[in-house]
C-alpha cells in the first residue's frame, strides 16, 4: 500500500486546531507531518521516512530542529489535549456509566550500545523480568462509556539519572499520586475506580485515592501478609493450601474464576478486601491473582470484572509500540524525546475520538482505526496520482512533486 501523504488529513487537522494554543504555521505544519507520519507510517517510523513520504514534510534537519530546539510550549499543548478529553467526556458520558483511571508503565528499550541518546538507564522490565537499557515512562489511562483514552504521562527517571540530569526526583509513587490528584472526573459520573498493578498498590496511593473520593482496586504481591482465622501468612503460602474446586465460583466475561474472599488487614492495609482468585481451564486452574479492593460492597464477580479493565493500558502500549512508534525514535536530547511522546499522544488521543465519533463506520478498535486512515490516505494518493494524469503533468514533475527519484 502507498505510503507517500499528498495533503494532511482533514480530520488531522481539525482536531490540533482544537487543541493547538496559537502555533505559527510552520510548527503547526510540522507537527500535523509528525502525526501523519506515525499514524501512516507505523512501528518502523523514523523522522527520515517522514520527512521522504509526505510531500508537504520539510526536510529531514527542519523536523529535527522542530523537536529540538524550536520555541514552542509542549507542556501548555498537552494540557490543551486533556482540557480537551475533559470536555468530550463531560459532554459524553452519563451518569449511569463507571469510570476508571489506570496507572501503570512502560519501557522504551533501546540496544546498549546507544550511548549518545540521552537520560537512558537501566529499568525494569515486567515482560523481561529483568532490567534493560530503555527510558521508562509511566502513564494514566482512563476507560468509561465508549471511550478509552489515555490522559496523562512522565518518564521517570531514577534519583542517580536526575542528579545527572539536573532535575528534581520523583519515585514511581510520586508520579502516579501526581495523576490521581491532577485527574478531572467527568462531571457526570458518581463513581470513579482507580486501577493498577502490584508494583503500584500501596498505603500511600490508597489513601491519596481515598482522599479524592476513589476507591481503589489493584493487584498485590504474593508476599505480602495478611490475617485469615486471625492468624499472619504470606499471601502465597496462603494460597498454595486452597483448593480452587471448593472455592465459589463466577463467571466473568465468559471465562470461570474460582474465587477465595477476605475481608481484613492485608500488609498495613487496613480492612479492605483481598480475593485469591484463580482462573478455570480445561486442565486446571492458571496461577492465582490476588487483588485488592477499597470498595468492600463490591461482590466478588464485580471486583473481577472492574480490575480486568486495567487490560485497556496494556493494550495501548501495544498500540503505542507497534502500530504507533512509540519506542521507535532515534533522537538524542531529552526534550526531543519527551516532545516525541506528546506527539505519539496526540496521535492515539486523535485517533480514539476519531474511532467513538464515527461509529457509522463499524471501527470497533484502534487498529482498525489506524487501517481507516490508512486506506484514506492510499485512496488520496490514487486520485491525486489520477488528477495530474488528466491534466497531462509529465511523468517526470509528478515524480518531483511526490519525492521520488524519476
């Protein structure tokens, strides 16, 4: 399928108009090139091929400058982005729906021999299970109604890399207390769940999401303690002696889960619910989860249901990495960098609203979103290519026009 973009994207456009706080038009026009190219162009984007497949691109070194060093405010631009999520959920979604804000993050990895790109570290890796060399970027995510949108993000860098860097420190509990207490509820929604995995489920993010009117509900380590009969066992150990057949049973999504419930003290936790539950297959039980809820009048199939929501971040990296690009960038300063971020979350912000706004189209995911666009823009390219044949332009000035070599 052709690559090369004639004209932007009309709805591209549209949409950093309404997000955009007073561009001049050449940074405007880089920007919308940089969306074009990650959207089009996909996991193996690099500010070369943008700048070789969309005919209105400036060159290679001006898209590099713009990332760089060109005086343009990217913090009041994203904010221009989540004042603009606000206002479509405010205005879209209903009381009667549930909202949740995810927490979680991602590496970014790169080879060991990069040394030039700046602020690279060693970071833990969940999938690896083990430290690569990557930036690391943590980031909120939130699901109600038809929408699932990601809001905030920060890389984070560790307290040895901010002292080299010049910059304050701030842990991963720091960042994720910063998004709870920066989210906007939409205005119409009573409740309001906050999501995340065991790396981040903790005293203090429970009681910062209890101080904003969230319940909490997320996974937790299997050795941490808690007090069944009253008596102290590590969770695991715990576990490890249950017989999931003489557990309850509910089915959720369409799969069984055979479930324990407790209600108590967990680590320093005090009185929430624990549930050890482990999922049915044909052969058995998968290994157990053990997740936590604030919420103890939420039943044991609910709970299951709610923290399954979380999947919706896990399903954005993927997005993010392998259709967007996200970890594909070969620039070198850390503005660079983080500017490259919130463009990718410009592009994804666009894309989600695109998918929920034209449901006549029947897009149902951000993939098939992204092979909308796609297809537009291979259909622009043949009708451009079409156009200048009926205006009998030489072959040799369309190949001009279009960056390609006669």
């Amino acid at each position: 399928m052709p690559t090369t973009i004639v004209n932007h994207n009309e709805e591209i456009i549209n949409f950093l108009e309404d997000v955009n706080y007073g561009m001049n038009k050449p940074q405007f026009n880089n920007l919308a090139t940089i969306i074009e190219g990650i959207i089009n162009i996909g996991d193996k984007v690099s500010i070369s091929k943008i700048a070789e497949n969309i005919v209105k691109a400036k060159d290679k070194s001006c898209i590099s400058r713009f990332l760089s060093s060109s005086p343009w405010d990217d913090e009041l631009l994203n904010n221009n982005r989540l004042a603009y999520i606000k206002e479509l959920l405010n205005n879209e979604l209903c009381s009667d729906d549930i909202g949740f804000l995810v927490i979680d993050d991602t590496v970014n990895r790169k080879d060991t021999r990069t040394k030039s790109m700046e602020a690279l570290d060693f970071h833990y890796s969940h999938s690896l299970g083990k430290a690569c060399w990557s930036h690391c970027l943590i980031t909120s995510h939130f699901v109600g109604g038809a929408y699932s949108v990601p809001l905030q993000f920060k890389p984070y860098y560790r307290d040895t890399k901010c002292d080299e860097l010049g910059i304050p420190f701030q842990s991963k509990t720091d960042i994720a207390k910063e998004f709870i207490q920066n989210f906007s509820k939409p205005s119409k929604l009573k409740k309001t769940y906050i999501l995340m995995d065991s790396w981040y489920t903790s005293n203090s993010l429970i009681d910062e999401a209890l101080s904003e009117n969230y319940h909490l509900i997320g996974g937790v380590r299997s050795n941490r303690n808690f007090h069944p009969d009253g008596n102290k066992i590590k969770i695991s150990e715990f576990a490890n002696n249950l017989d999931p057949n003489t557990l309850d049973s509910v089915t959720v999504r369409g799969k069984e889960y055979k479930v324990y419930r407790y209600q108590g003290k967990v680590a320093q936790i005090d009185n929430k619910v624990l549930l050890i539950s482990f999922e049915a297959r044909k052969d058995g039980f998968e290994k157990p989860v053990y997740i936590l809820s604030t919420d103890n009048a939420l039943d044991n199939k609910t709970i299951i249901d709610y923290y399954l929501v979380r999947w919706n971040i896990e399903t954005s990296y993927q997005y993010f990495k392998e259709n967007l690009g996200l970890d594909q960038y070969r620039i070198r300063s850390r503005i660079s960098i983080e500017r490259y971020f919130l463009i990718c979350f410009l592009a994804y912000t666009f894309l989600e609203v695109f998918r929920v706004s034209n449901k006549g189209l029947s897009i149902k995911t951000i993939g098939e979103t992204i092979i909308h666009h796609k297809n537009t823009t291979a259909k622009r390219f043949i009708r451009y290519i079409y156009y200048q044949a009926r205006q009998n332009v030489p072959l040799k000035n369309i190949y001009n026009l279009l960056k390609l070599p006669a």
